[in-house]
C-alpha cells in the first residue's frame, strides 16, 4: 500500500514540480501536494493547512530556498526540508543544512529523491515520537512535582543515613529550611528512643523476620521539641543504591486527643462507678439531716422552718455537684466557683429588703468532691445563721466569708458577720442550735479545727489541710 503524504512544493516550474510528484509516486508514495512560488503563497498555505514534508528549489525569481527555510522556522514547524538545486557548490550546501535544511539534492542526481524523503519521514516521525514522549515524561514529572510538593504529608528519601531528598511540608514539620534537610543526618532527626527502636526493626529485617512498613515513632524538629509521626515507607533503587522512600504524618495532635479522650472516658467510668456511692452518701446525709431536725420540730412553724432549713442544705450540696459536672475533672470542685454560686443563691433568698451586705473573697482553690461537699455545709450552715441571727429586728450590718489558701496545703475557711455576737460562754460542743452542731460534726469529717470570736460581732474560723492529714 502507497504511503499517503502532504507535500509543499516551492517551485517556479510546474513541469518541474509535476516531476517531482512523478518521481514519488513511482517511489511508492500517495502525494497531495501544493505548489507555491512567492512568500505569501507559502505563509498562507503554512498557516493554513498541514504538510508532511517540503520541497524547495534553490533559486527562484521571486523567490529563494534559503527564504522558505526560514519560513518555515518562523512557524515553529519541525517539517522535513529538502533543497533542490542544479548549480549550488558544496559550501552553500553545508551552509544551508547549518541553517536547518534536513538534505539538499542536485538535480544531476535525482534519484537520492526517493530515499531521501522515506528518510526524512522516518526522521520526522521519530523526532515527533521523542518531543511527545519528553513531553508525557515533562507533564508526568510535573504532576508528580506538584503532588509531592503540595502534598500534606512529609515525604523524604534517605540513603547512606542521610537525607537526600524531603519535601516542603517535612521541612515545615521539624522547623527546617529544604536547603538545612539536605544531606543532614538521618540520626538528627530521632530521638534516642526512636532511633533504638528504628535499630531494632533493621535488626529483625536483616534476620528475615517480617517487619510491617508502617509504625510510629518520634521525631525532633530543630528546636528539640518532640513530635509523634506514623511513617510508611518502601525500600527503592535511588541512582543505582538502596534508599529508603518515607511518607511521613504528624499524628502530635491525634495522639494527645487519644490521650485526652481515653482519659475522660477514665474519668467517666469513675464517675458511674461513683454515681451510686455519690447519690446513696447524700442521700444518707439528707436522711440524718432530716432525722435530726425531725428531733425539734413540736410545732407547726418549727416544721416549716425545718423544711425550709432543709431546702438551703440540700440546695448547698446540689451546687457542689453544679459546679462538679461543669468542670473538666468530674472529681474535682472549683471552690472559688462554688462560694459565688452559693453565695447569690443565699443572697436572694435571706436578704430581701435587709440591709445585709456579704462579700466574700478567696483564692482558686480546687478540692475533691469527698471535701467539697462538706466544706460547702459547712458554708451554707454559717452564712445562713449569720443571716438569721446576727442581725436582728431588722439592724444592718455585714457578712464577709474567705476561703484561702494560709500555708503548704492548709486552707482556712472564715465566716465572720458585725452582728450581735455570741454569748461570753459559747460552747459549739454544747450547743442546742442544729445548724451548729452540724458544722461541728463536718468539720470533724474533715479534719478540720475551729476557733470562735465574738468581738466585735462573730467570726468562724477553720482549718484543714487541702488533702487531709
């Protein structure tokens, strides 16, 4: 079957032209040809269609072969070029193939024509296979340019124990410029633990034993500060020599949300195992609570008044829970916290249209739930018999309570009121006052102790150590 080409002829003789064609045809081509003699002719037909080859005569009137070549370097066109002249020496012919025409034949000599353009098109097809072929191979290492370079993990290849090649992201990951990575040492980025583990596993490989081409370990970034990373890595031939080819992942972040959430499910699982001692405790607490209130009630008012004293005890130990379940640590109460809670809660519900100012300071103290409770009754008890019984017929008068922290793990809780005070001989152990003999019996809970005033109105003051004795 006859090869089928397109070819531009430059000619000024069409006999001569229509020989040409002769002369392919008989060589076994299937020619669509074009013949054109000015430089317009040629850059319409160049702009215009597609040619396989183009054929020039040296010389010509209007026109010259030297001309068409450049032509058809104008146009960027890797086109086969082949002069055709009766009278050019030597020089001009090695002129003209330095200028980028692919063969020239002398019109003696016509029967180079054939061959000459099988192999031009030979040439030509090769040419085109290679620059698609360089550009496949520039597209593909573009796109994987791209890739590794956006990539959001840490990609990095290390041979002979250094580092020869990392990505953008790994550079940003340990703190280091590309240029600092490169050929730093594989053992500068390890920690002594992690560089023994990494040891251990090249151990087993070299002994045949399977290792997985995942797993976790540590890594230093260039101010010593310690990530965790999960790397995947692959054993590959890098210039003729074993290298190890790396993706890298920071999992820091992963690991410490691990830690945090296996924590709070720690604290969680405490804290149902707990639920039922917690809510049975208090449960007992209000039982004895009402058992002994139960004990002075003879009258109708005293009930009332029981019920209402009731009410502020088991209100000051469901605002320790208040304040438990907001916090963070599910056995720990923020005391501070809880005295402002407190507080304005017996605020709105002793000092309607009484002049009785309360203030209150104290420092961020933090207690387990076990303390907590009692400390709060404790409070609850005196603020509420400051209230009910310093000030009465209506006086004014103030109320200050602290909760402070007075030396290495003893805090010292005070409630002191400018009220009436306390009679000269007042005796907490031998008290008839219920709401007193159950701050007596707390502050034994805690082991705590307790020192009255009653100058200059009433003051409570007690200790007990942050974490018992």
């Amino acid at each position: 079957m006859n090869a089928s080409i397109r070819l531009l002829v430059i000619e000024d003789s069409k006999d001569d032209a229509e020989m040409l064609i002769i002369m392919l045809e008989q060589g076994g081509f299937k020619v669509d040809w074009k013949l054109v003699e000015t430089p317009e002719a040629m850059r319409n037909a160049l702009e215009k269609e597609s040619w396989d080859i183009v054929i020039s005569d040296y010389a010509m009137p209007r026109f010259s072969g030297m001309e068409a070549l450049r032509l058809v370097h104008e146009k960027d066109q890797d086109l086969p070029f082949i002069l055709i002249s009766g009278t050019i020496g030597e020089d001009v012919a090695v002129a003209a193939m330095k200028a980028g025409a692919h063969d020239y034949i002398m019109k003696d000599n016509m029967s180079r024509l054939v061959p000459a353009v099988k192999r031009e098109l030979k040439e030509a097809a090769l040419r085109y296979e290679k620059k698609q072929t360089e550009e496949e191979l520039r597209k593909s290492e573009e796109k994987h340019r791209l890739i590794v370079e956006n990539a959001h993990d840490g990609i990095e290849i290390t041979q002979h124990d250094r580092i020869i090649f990392s990505n953008p992201q790994f550079a940003k990951m340990l703190g280091y410029t590309l240029e600092e990575l490169e050929n730093l040492p594989f053992s500068s980025i390890y920690s002594e633990q992690a560089l023994e583990q990494l040891y251990q596993r090249h151990k087993r490989r070299e002994a045949g034993e399977p290792e997985p081409h995942q797993f976790e370990t540590t890594m230093l970034k260039k101010d010593g500060t310690e990530i965790v990373v999960d790397i995947k890595y692959e054993i590959i031939d890098y210039n003729g020599a074993p290298a190890t080819f790396a993706i890298i992942r920071d999992i820091t972040k992963q690991k410490l949300a691990e830690a945090q959430i296996k924590k709070d499910l720690q604290l969680k699982e405490v804290l149902i195992r707990e639920v039922h001692h917690r809510v049975n405790n208090n449960l007992n607490v209000i039982c004895s609570l009402l058992n002994m209130q139960a004990k002075k009630i003879s009258t109708t008012d005293e009930a009332v008044k029981a019920f209402k004293n009731s009410r502020d005890r088991i209100m000051a130990m469901a605002h320790v829970h208040h304040t438990l379940y907001q916090s963070q640590d599910y056995s720990q109460v923020d005391m501070k916290t809880y005295l402002q809670t407190l507080t304005s809660q017996l605020i709105k519900t002793h000092s309607f249209k009484r002049k009785i100012c309360l203030k209150t300071q104290a420092n961020d103290i933090i207690l387990d739930v076990t303390k907590a409770i009692p400390t709060g009754l404790i409070l609850n008890e005196l603020i509420t018999n400051a209230f009910k019984h310093a000030f009465p017929n209506g006086i004014s008068g103030e109320i200050v309570v602290s909760l402070m922290l007075v030396e290495d793990g003893w805090i010292e809780l005070t409630v002191a009121d400018s009220g009436v005070g306390l009679p000269m001989d007042f005796d907490i152990e031998k008290t008839d006052s219920m709401g007193l003999q159950l701050v007596n019996l707390l502050i034994n809970q805690i082991e705590g102790s307790l020192s009255v005033s009653t100058k200059k109105g009433t003051t409570f003051r007690i200790r007990f150590s942050k974490g018992g004795r």
